[in-house]
C-alpha cells in the first residue's frame, strides 16, 4: 500500500522513536563511546532488567524472535528431551515464524484450530491431536492477548509436555498475576521495530526459569562456544547487540505506561465501531492484552481496507495466507481448517499504537461506521 503525505499511518515509528528522545540518541552516544559492541554490558543489563521485568531468573538476548523459539526446541534437543521426529502442537493460526522455529528442528508441526473468539490455540481441541510422539505444546499469544495458559498448562502437566511461549507480540501482558514470559517452561520474544517494545533492527530473547536450558541457549547461540575457540555444540550466531540492548533499555520503562495507552485507544474502538458488518475482537481478561494489534473481521474485508484507504487511512491484514496454505509447505495445502482460512480471510488490523491519537481513532470509527459493502 503506497502512502500519501495525508493518508494516516499504520504505525509511525519514527513519531514512536522520536517520543523517547533525547533517551535514545544517549543510549546511542553511550554505546559508541563505550567502543564495545557485542556481549557486553548493554546486554547483560538488559537482560537483567527485562528478566525482572517478566519475572525469570533466565533471559538470553539472541538475534531475533524466530532464533529464541528455534534456540530453545534447539536446546531441549541437545540436552535430550526431544529428538529429531517428535510433535509439537501449535495453533494453524498464526505467523509463519511460530511453524518455522519447529521445521527447522525436524520436529514435526501438529496445527490446532483456534478459539474463533480470541484467536488463539483452542485448549479444548488439544487432547484430540496429541499422540504418542507429542512432546511439546507452542502456545502463540496472537495480536497481544494471552493464550489461555491455565488449561494448557493443565494439559501439558497431564500429558508431560513440554510449554513454550511464542510472545512476540505480547509483551507485558498479565495472565494470572503473572507477565508473559513466565507462564511456560519457556518463551521467545521478539523485539522487531514495529512490536510493543521494539529496538531499531532486529532482536530477540529467550526468557525461561529451567537454569540449564538457558545455559544452553545461551552457548547455541554463540556458535556453541562457552569459551572461546572452545566449542561444546554445533551453535549458530545469534546474538542482540550492544546498541539494540541500549535501546530497550532505554525503552522498557514505559512499556507498561504504553500499554496502557494501547489499551485506551482499544477500549474506544470497542465502545464507538457499531458497523453491523464488522465483528470486534473478544477480549477475555484486560490484563491478558496489550493490542500489539486490533483485529477486526470483515466478511469484505477487501472492501473495506479499500474504503479506508480512500479515506486516507492505512491498514494492514494479519496474515492474509495461513502457514498451511503456504508454498512453504506443500505436504499441507490440501488440508483444510475452516476457523483458521475464515479469521485470514476477513481480518483487518486497524491502527492502535502509543502515538496514535484518540482524534485520529474517533476518525477511524467514523469511516467504519460509514462504510457499507457494495
């Protein structure tokens, strides 16, 4: 979608940034003065900070979202939970990256139909598809809010699954007390521009409790060397550097104020859209979402967006193509589940972040309510 210099943004992440000034361009000047670059003070800061944050003893910044889930599927394979073969169940519903992280591993994917409501991995359709060689449940928090974790941790405890958190999009969200991060056995995050608490490149981290799991990750992550030049696995390179940590750093202290905000704009959306063709998301527990994104679904969702855009006003579909229907993955394109292809076939997200205006959302709602398909 091309932009005019009218049209509203999705997400203006220069307008994000510049509302942390002069806090960056410090963090920045600090690191460059420093003259250390890699596995330095800015990560170990971070790492401690964003751990206490969640409410961990382990975090281990890594180079992106998809290399914390990869790492820690990795990580329990070198240390002999999983094996090459073994099933992980993760919702159908979601980003490619969820798929990728166990594919890339030669574990075996075993998609699960969401809750139509919430999005998420439906706790009531997982018995059914765990088998014998099931050996871990990927819970995916989708657009911000949290995935039902009481019962499928229920589950997993029953079954003796291992639980992993995909929580790129939810960060700081609250699900019993506790913050995402820390309702699993372990957890990915990504801190990619556009995410809640996003750095100024790619960047990621792994947060768990299990000490020997992080340690392991941790060495996978640096070419499997705890020393150096002294190797204790076939390890790949990925690791958040110096100046993306400064960055967060200087960033998580308002992540919950953000949120809160992001909360605010959502709280609108849901009391001012009154389009009878287009259907609001269900938000289960206010804690349990920050609204990384607001989806709605559309039976015209084409339409629609289109109708948006002539009003200069910018959306983005999450995700228009689910994993099973990917080039990717050829050996899943006859298969059908009908609750994941109905959610890629009518969302839309619209514009909710910590810069976006209530006028610029009263708009929203206004051309909304307006719009009717032809």
């Amino acid at each position: 979608m091309n932009l005019n210099d009218n049209q509203m943004k999705f997400l203006d992440l220069k307008k994000v940034n510049d509302s942390f000034e002069p806090e960056l361009t410090q963090a920045i000047q600090r690191v460059l003065t420093s003259g250390w670059y890699l596995l330095g003070e800015e990560v170990n800061a971070f790492e401690k900070e964003f751990s206490a944050y969640c409410g961990t003893s382990n975090c281990v910044g890594v180079a992106n979202g998809l290399d914390a889930l990869t790492l820690i599927f990795r990580a329990w394979m070198e240390l002999g939970d999983l094996q090459e073969g073994d099933e992980v169940i993760v919702p159908a519903n979601t980003y490619i990256a969820s798929i990728l992280s166990i594919t890339r591993n030669r574990l075996k994917p075993v998609l699960v139909e969401p809750d139509p409501k919430t999005f998420n991995l439906d706790p009531t359709r997982i018995e059914q598809a765990i088998t014998s060689k099931t050996k871990a449940i990927l819970a995916v928090h989708l657009y911000g809010q949290c995935a039902d974790m009481k019962q499928i941790k229920d589950i997993s405890l029953k079954y003796k699954l291992k639980l992993v958190e995909d929580a790129a999009q939810a960060h700081g969200a609250v699900y019993g007390g506790r913050k995402t991060g820390n309702l699993s056995d372990a957890a990915g995050f990504s801190f990619y521009p556009g995410k809640n608490l996003g750095c100024l490149g790619d960047g990621g981290c792994v947060t768990t409790n299990d000490a020997v799991l992080g340690d392991c990750v941790r060495v996978l992550a640096n070419y499997g060397s705890q020393h150096k030049y002294i190797h204790r696995y076939q390890g790949i390179n990925s690791r958040l550097d110096e100046l993306q940590a400064a960055i967060l750093r200087a960033k998580l202290h308002r992540l919950d104020q953000d949120n809160d905000y992001r909360k605010g704009l959502a709280t609108y959306y849901l009391e001012n859209i009154h389009n009878p063709e287009v259907i609001l998301p269900e938000v289960k527990d206010w804690n349990a979402h920050v609204f990384h994104v607001f989806p709605v679904l559309c039976e015209n969702r084409d339409q629609l967006q289109a109708f948006l855009e002539m009003k200069d006003i910018q959306t983005l579909i999450h995700y228009p193509v689910p994993p099973h229907q990917q080039a990717a993955y050829p050996e899943w394109n006859q298969l059908h589940f009908p609750i994941t292809e109905s959610i890629h076939q009518m969302e839309l997200s619209l514009p909710v972040s910590q810069v976006f205006t209530h006028s610029e959302a009263e708009l929203v709602c206004n051309c909304i309510n307006e719009f009717r398909s032809r």
